[in-house]
C-alpha cells in the first residue's frame, strides 16, 4: 500500500474533542420542509438497484469470505489481486437493464470492507487501476447510469480490512484468530495501529468520490459495528465527515450508519436489512423514511454456490409490502468476477421488468394507504395520494371475486395490467344451497389468474 502523506494533526485535535462531545440534536440548519424538499424524488421512486462489486467476486463465496474465513492480508492480496479482471464488464449494459426493471436509482460498492477501491484513488495502489483492468469502474459506472436518467450513489465502507492503522474489532479477519483473552490480545494486536492516521486516509478518500465524480444523489456509509470489541461515531469523526460530506454536496441523501441516530439529522433514512418490515419505522415515537436493502439470495456480493434465491413473484411481493408500508427498496446485484450480471439475477430482473413495465404506477409515488381501508386476504394495498387511486395487489389470487370492505368508496376498478374494467358485485344475503350468508360487496374477477405474476387492481376513489 502506498501511505498518503497528509498531517494528522487536525483528525487528532477533532478525536479529543469529539471523546468529550455529546451529540447535538442537530448538526445542520436544515428544516424539517426543506429536508422533505430533498428527499422527495426518492420517496417517489421508491425502487433502487444495489450493485455490491469487489475483489471478492474473484473468490465468489460471499463479500465477506475475507473475515468469515479470516484470510489474511497477504494470502487474500496474493491470490485475488493479480486474478481480478472484469473484462466483460459493460456499465451501460448495466444501466439499462436496471432502468429496465423499473429502478429509479443505483447504488455501486465503491470501497467495501476489504478495503479494495474501485476508482482510481491517489490514496493508495490498492485499487482496481492497478489490476489488469486498469479502469476505473466508478466512473464508467457513473456515468453509465446518469445516461439512462437514473440517479446515482456510492457506497462506502467506514471499516477497512486492509488499512495497515484500522484498529481490529469484532468483524476484522484477524479477531477471528483470537484465543482466550480478547481484550488482551486486540491490545497487543492493535499496538502500533493508529486511527488518526486511518481517518485521514479515510476522509481523503470520501473527499475525492465527493469532488472528483459530480453530483452524487446518495451516499450510503457502512457501518459500525457497536457493542462489545465494536465501534462507535467517535472512531470515524462522523460528525466532521458528514459535515464535509455536506459542504461538498448539500443535496446528497444520507443512510443511518455512522452511529448518529442519536441526532436528529445525522442521517436522512434508516436502513433494514433483508427481513421484512411489518410497519412503518419510527425513530422515538415519529415515523421516518425508510429502505430496506435486500439481495436476491443471501449474499451481497457474488456468491457461485448460493441457492436461497427469491423467485420473481416473492420480489414482486417485497416490493409491493415494502411500498404499502411508505418505505423504499433497494435490491442488490453482485457482479461476477467477469463484471456481468450473475444469470440468476438477470433472469429475475427480466420478470421485475415484465411486472413493471405494466404495473408501476402502483409503486412510484404511491405509499401506504389511508386510514380505513384495510387489503382483502392475501394482498396489500399501496396508495397515490395525488392521483387518489388505490392498488391492490393480489399475491393470492381469489376464485372469480374479490371481496371489499371499502367497496362503498370505489368509483371505478381495472385490471392495472391491460386497463380492463372490473364489474361490482352488489350484497347477497341468500345462497341456493346453503341458505343465509353474510352480505359481502366486491369485484367480479375471472376464474383464471390472467398472466401476470402478480395481478394489480386499480381502484379509482370517489371524490
């Protein structure tokens, strides 16, 4: 690695006042309306592309084969360095399929935790231009997607695996080789690393993808691991990095990671990752934006052997529930070693797109739906509130009717796919065979599921 040679002192003065500072509730002049004003396109488009691409995919057994395994740094290097040559890798090809799918916005791993960089850094040579490649990726990445109309975000890891002065904690490959007594041996493991230097490394970095790539619409940090061999915002001066984050793109929308949750404006949108959410998040008792980030299967970055992949209807479903509850998702693709998209991955992008290219306006700018409308079984209702209309989504599809409680405010009902009209059916309180029943209004559907892999009702409100 090459040292960057940048005075320390600053990130030292800010470490000791920082070691006494209690967070503020607020860092920034913002208000409450201007930040809504900032974050309302991406509240409106509600799908995004994660794209988790690194040295790792040349191992192609998960992004973090390097701790799991606890490889050390100069096994990992000497193997998967000279090896790492996407040379099929085609960001244009990526940008249209994502735009394709129906995603608004991308997100690109431009330094995950192994601390690999895929710009041309001056920081350091352990980068993708010193590889075969020599491209830098970020940039073709960048400007691939900002062609097709997308809007665009880097990820950044706060941690760095590789970083000679980042102090071991808990998800380091090296803590995996402790025995006994822990705090002991990361004492004598961390002698001689020193964060000060790490954060100057660190904070240049950020500083070249905040000045060197234009505008950037996101930046996702990760993360910091709390509790016990953990870290907290103190070990990345976060304050001062999100201030400089700031100053050099005010515009920019900010994820939760940096351990400023205590604040109110430390962070822009809070981050649950692969589960599903059952209701809208809240941050001390007030409901906030929210995405949850999810992977097709259970890795984010290339994985060869993994299986537990998620069949189109089930993404069609964690979009739809993910939307019904106000929030965003984010669905991630990790690249092969080769730089395309694994076959799996395209395979269900090609259905997001078929689904979406006739259903999306029951997702983009659609949100929960308003109080006292409540989904028949097996579906879930999002809501536009500047078109009035409410979309049901039928990931059951019932046999020929479907029954609705808010029938009574319906104005008019189609089929979202083709624009075909749903008749009503009125209240019946006799059944030939079986005598009285339950009076019940709905819609007429056909017998057959029509061939769609999830079935959207458009519902028109009365005024």
């Amino acid at each position: 690695m090459k040292k960057l040679t940048v005075s320390v002192c600053v990130f030292t003065a800010f470490l000791a006042m920082a070691e006494k500072e209690q967070l503020p509730n607020r860092l920034f002049p913002e208000t409450d309306q201007q930040k809504a004003e900032r974050l309302a396109w991406w509240r409106h488009d509600r799908f995004g592309m994660f794209i988790h691409f690194g040295m790792y995919a040349v191992a192609g057994r998960h992004e973090w084969v390097k701790s799991r395994e606890g490889i050390p740094d100069e096994v990992y290097d000497a193997k998967y360095f000279p090896r790492f040559n996407p040379d099929l890798y085609d960001a244009r090809q990526w940008a249209r399929t994502a735009k394709a799918a129906g995603m608004r916005y991308a997100v690109l791993t431009a330094k995950h935790h192994e601390g690999f960089c895929m710009w041309d850094t001056a920081t350091t040579d352990y980068k993708i231009t010193k590889t075969a490649f020599k491209r830098d990726v970020v940039r073709e990445f960048l400007d691939a997607f900002r062609a097709e109309g997308l809007k665009v975000g880097l990820y950044f890891s706060v941690i760095d695996w590789h970083h000679p002065d980042y102090t071991i904690d808990r998800p380091h490959p090296k803590f995996r080789q402790i025995s006994g007594n822990k705090k002991q041996a990361l004492e004598k493991l961390n002698a001689g690393r020193d964060m000060n230097r790490y954060r100057a490394y660190m904070f240049a970095q950020v500083k070249e993808l905040l000045t060197n790539y234009g505008k950037l619409d996101i930046l996702w940090f990760d993360f910091t691991p709390k509790g016990e061999f953990g870290k907290s915002w103190r070990d990345w001066n976060a304050v001062e990095l999100l201030k400089m984050t700031k100053q050099y793109q005010p515009h920019v929308i900010i994820d939760n990671r940096l351990d400023l949750m205590d604040t109110d404006d430390g962070w822009d949108f809070v981050t649950p990752e692969q589960f599903k959410v059952q209701d809208w998040p809240t941050v001390r008792g007030k409901r906030v934006p929210w995405e949850t980030c999810q992977t097709f299967s259970g890795s984010w970055g290339y994985y060869r052997d993994e299986t537990t992949w998620k069949s189109v209807p089930q993404l069609i479903e964690l979009l739809s529930e993910t939307v019904s509850h106000g929030g965003n998702l984010i669905l991630n693709v990790g690249p092969t070693a080769r730089g395309e998209f694994d076959g799996r991955a395209t395979e269900r992008l090609a259905g997001l797109a078929k689904w979406m290219h006739v259903n999306a306006r029951s997702i983009y700018g659609c949100t929960e739906a308003p109080k006292g409308f409540k989904a028949p079984n097996g579906s879930v209702l999002t809501y536009n509130p500047e078109t009035k209309c409410l979309y049901i989504h039928l990931f059951d599809y019932p046999m020929g009717f479907l029954p609705l409680e808010f029938f009574d405010r319906v104005e008019y009902a189609q089929f979202l796919h083709d624009g075909s009209e749903l008749q009503f059916k009125g209240p019946s309180s006799h059944h030939p065979q079986t005598g009285e029943v339950k009076p019940v209004s709905g819609l007429r559907l056909p017998i057959l599921k029509p061939d769609v892999a999830v079935p959207v009702v458009e519902c028109f409100l009365k005024k």
